[in-house]
C-alpha cells in the first residue's frame, strides 16, 4: 500500500508540477527542443545508447508502433515502445517488452532527478521522454519503437537518429501547431525525416507527395511508399480476429495475415508494418522472418498491451471503444460502425475543447442513442456545451457530469441485442475502460499493479 501511495504521490507530481498538453492544451506546448536536449544532456545522453524507429503521423501511429514492438520481440529481440497519451496507467508509455516500467522505477527516477526537473522546467510530454529514454538505455534494449507526440519537427521525440522513419498519414488535426493545410502539417511530420535514413510513407495524398519528395531530397532519404509495396483484402473478421489476403505488387506474394487488432483501418496500417518490415530487411538493418512477422501481428494485443483501437469490451450486449477523435479518425470509426449489426445503437461521445468539434459531431449518425459526457481533465469540452453543439448537428441524447455516470446509464439502457460505442477522445475510452474494469486484453500484469 505504501508504494502505491508513493508511486501515486509521484504521479501526482508529474501532473500538478509540470505543463500537461493532454489536460490544458495550448499553454503546456513548447516550440522547441531546448529543454528535451538539456534533460538528455542531464540523464548522460540515453537517446544515444539504442537504436530505434521513429513513427509520426495524424492517425494510425499508435498501432504501427505497437505492431511493429510486438514484430520485434516476436523476432526475439529486447523492445523499447514508448507512446502517448496513456489510456489509465501512467506506465503505459514506457513499456519494455510489453511490461511497463514498475512504480518503484517511476518514483526513483523522480526522486533521483527531481532537483533538475524543477530547474529545467519541463513539459509533462518533456519528462517522460526524458524518462522512456533513460529506461531502454538502462534496459539495454536492442530496438526502440518511438511514438511522436504531435507533429515531428519539434516534437521532443525528435533529438533521436532512428533506423528508420515512418510518417502513416497527414490529416487535419492540431492546426494550432501544425498548420492549416495538409501541405503545412505534412511539413510539420517531415521533420523527423533525418539526413541518409529510409523513411516509409503509409498513405499517398497528392497535396502532401511533393512535401515528402523534397524533404527526403534535402536529407539524401530514400522514400518508400507502403500503398505501391503492398494491397490489403479482407477476408473474415469476427469479434476476436480479422483475416487479409495480402498481396506484394513487386514479388507477386499473397499471404493470409490475421490480426487481433479490428478496427477496418488496421488494413492501412498492416500495409505500412509490412512495408517497414521489408525495409529494415532488404537494408540489412534486421532479421525479421515474415511468418515471424504474421505470427506478430495475430497477437499484438497480447505482445504489448495495446488498448482502445475498435477494442470490444464485451460482446453480448457489444459494447466497443474506439480512440477515434479527429474527423479523419471518425470517418472510418462511423462507417465501421454502420455496418455493426444491432436493434438499437448509442454512443458515449465526449472531446476536448480544442478539437474540430462541428467537424466531427458532423460525422456521427443521427439515428443513434446519445449519452454526452467530459472526461475528468481541464481540455475537456463540458458536456452542456458539448449537448448543445450536437444538437446543432441533429442528434439528440442527455448529458452527463462524468464519463462513469455516461457508461452507467447506457448500460442500463442497452437492449440484448443493441451495441453501445464509446469514443470521441483517448481521455474518455481511457476512464470507459477503467470504469468497466476490463480484462479481456492485457493493460497491466498482475505482478506491476
């Protein structure tokens, strides 16, 4: 009980002491690398002691890393996967093969450097970049798999020199940093394109194609497109699995690849993993097997703890959270959710207040049972103005003061045979998740909570 009072008041910490984008916004983004390379400088440069795989994008980057960490250890190697934000436990963001960080590592790390944290200043995203890469290099892992937080240029990520870079999509999302068009917020992930290192595109968009060109041009990068190297058809998916046929253009192979991961948009990013997978191999960078690679990716939930993609938190009533929560996230998360059989459909919906809210609430089906609600953070839209905003949009439902009191409600609404969503936000997934209490995948081992 002590550690856990220990590790929490840490926590706390972290959140209350030190800028937080994921809870404030705006005021806790800083626009440079400034304080990320005085803290490297601070913790003996760890970001120079691993190799690793630096993934950017607008959606879809979660679940490429987290494919490509399970990839890796299924191959056998020691893995760093670092992302953000967390959905319940802060130690979801620094995990080592699979297992985060324990509570004690966490309070240590603070208590060891706490009189540095005080005088840099850090942003909360900062420190635990700091911390993830001080953990792979104490860990000696062989390969770290590295999440950008937003953008790429000057993300504080961005002080590493991977193997490779991967840069999934360019949608609209966080224009107030990125810029307004998907020209200007292609340029933004660019920035993680480094001098002489491959980096993969996973989907083509003629508005960002020459942004890309360039900027590999200037850095003496190769580019490889994952949509010219690999197609994706679905044959069979269920509640627990999806299959594909996938085809590679240039060998003419087609292989069967199921994944645990359900979510309609998991096609795009496969194509991406495999195309990573054939670069790092046909460079010489890593040996990874393809049937070691399919194997990977039927279990990725289980290699490495990920959570909230299309994730079926029950199946009778179906019950589904889904991390979706800019327009372009929301576009396929709606569209899979059309064709989800069902006698009646709610949603749990809740943003932040920097979002594109009318954008997204535009997208949402006006048939459907509505339970508003505001995670239990700052950025949070309040769910009145949230009600009020969808109503604009013509769809109706009531509002709730926390995300519990939305999940409790829809559940005692739901019919056998209806389905309830939960989405909007990674903030509201995460509190439906721990509210449920969900063990049907694997967030946490018994031995760290």
């Amino acid at each position: 009980m002590q550690e856990q009072n220990t590790y929490q008041q840490t926590v706390n910490y972290l959140y209350e002491q030190l800028p937080m984008f994921t809870r404030i916004g705006a005021a806790a983004f800083k626009k440079d690398l400034t304080n990320t390379i005085k803290l490297c400088e601070v913790l003996g440069h760890p970001e120079q002691k691993f190799k690793s795989i630096h993934v950017a994008g607008t959606n879809g980057k979660g679940s490429v890393t987290h494919m490509l960490a399970a990839v890796f250890q299924e191959a056998g190697f020691r893995v760093g996967l670092y992302t953000s934000p967390h959905l319940v436990d802060f130690r979801e963001r620094i995990r080592i093969d699979g297992e985060p960080v324990s509570k004690e590592w966490v309070v240590d790390f603070v208590e060891k450097y706490k009189e540095q944290i005080e005088e840099i200043e850090p942003s909360f995203f900062e420190i635990t970049v700091g911390m993830a890469f001080a953990a792979f290099a104490e860990q000696e892992v062989d390969v770290a798999i590295i999440e950008t937080g937003m953008g790429g240029r000057l993300d504080s990520t961005n002080v590493i020199t991977p193997l490779l870079s991967v840069i999934t999509n360019i949608g609209f999302d966080h224009m107030e940093f990125l810029g307004n068009t998907l020209a200007e917020i292609a340029t933004e992930k660019a920035g993680i394109i480094k001098q002489g290192v491959p980096v993969v595109i996973g989907e083509q968009r003629p508005e960002t194609e020459g942004v890309f060109f360039e900027n590999s041009l200037h850095k003496q990068s190769v580019v490889y497109h994952a949509e010219s190297m690999w197609d994706m058809v679905r044959t069979k998916n269920d509640l627990q699995y999806q299959t594909f046929k996938a085809i590679h253009r240039g060998r003419r192979e087609m292989h069967d690849v199921t994944t645990d991961l359900l979510g309609d948009y998991q096609a795009a990013n496969i194509k991406t993993v495999l195309a990573v997978r054939d670069v790092l191999v046909s460079s010489g960078l890593a040996e990874l097997p393809m049937d070691v690679t399919f194997r990977a990716l039927s279990k990725v939930k289980k290699l490495t703890g990920l959570r909230g993609r299309w994730d079926v938190l029950q199946s009778e009533p179906l019950i589904i959270a889904d991390v979706a929560h800019n327009p372009a996230g929301l576009t396929g998360a709606m569209k899979q959710w059309a064709n989800i059989p069902a006698k009646k459909k709610h949603i749990v919906t809740g943003f932040v207040k920097d979002k594109d809210v009318a954008a997204a609430l535009a997208l949402y089906p006006k048939d459907n049972i509505y339970y508003f609600c505001n995670a239990d953070i700052p950025r949070a839209m309040p769910a009145s103005q949230l009600q009020a905003s969808a109503q604009d949009a013509g769809l109706q439902g009531e509002r709730y003061l926390t995300v519990a009191d939305a999940i409790k409600a829809a559940r005692e609404a739901l019919g056998k045979n209806d389905a309830l969503l939960i989405t909007g936000s990674v903030f509201v997934v995460g509190e439906a998740i721990e509210y449920l209490n969900v063990n049907n995948g694997k967030l946490f081992p018994t031995s760290m909570v």
